[in-house]
C-alpha cells in the first residue's frame, strides 16, 4: 500500500469513527431522556 493510500484509508477510517461515535452518543442522550422521563412521570 503506497503511503497516498494508506493516508486515504485512514482519513476514511477516521470518518467513519467519529460518525460512530456520533450515532452512539445520539443514542445514549436518546435513551437517558426517555428514561428520565419515565422514571419522572411514575
């Protein structure tokens, strides 16, 4: 792999980690407002 695609593949790769990480922490605030307000209601 020459170095112009390996800096490609990990400029993608990185992308993708933070559009992860993003999708989990949407999920996660998702989750603990729907708790929150289950637990606030009875």
């Amino acid at each position: 792999m020459t170095p112009e695609e390996r800096a490609l593949f990990e400029k993608r790769r990185r992308g993708r980690n933070i559009a992860i990480m993003l999708a989990l922490l949407a999920l996660t605030v998702i989750f603990y407002f729907v708790g929150m307000s289950r637990i606030l209601r009875g």
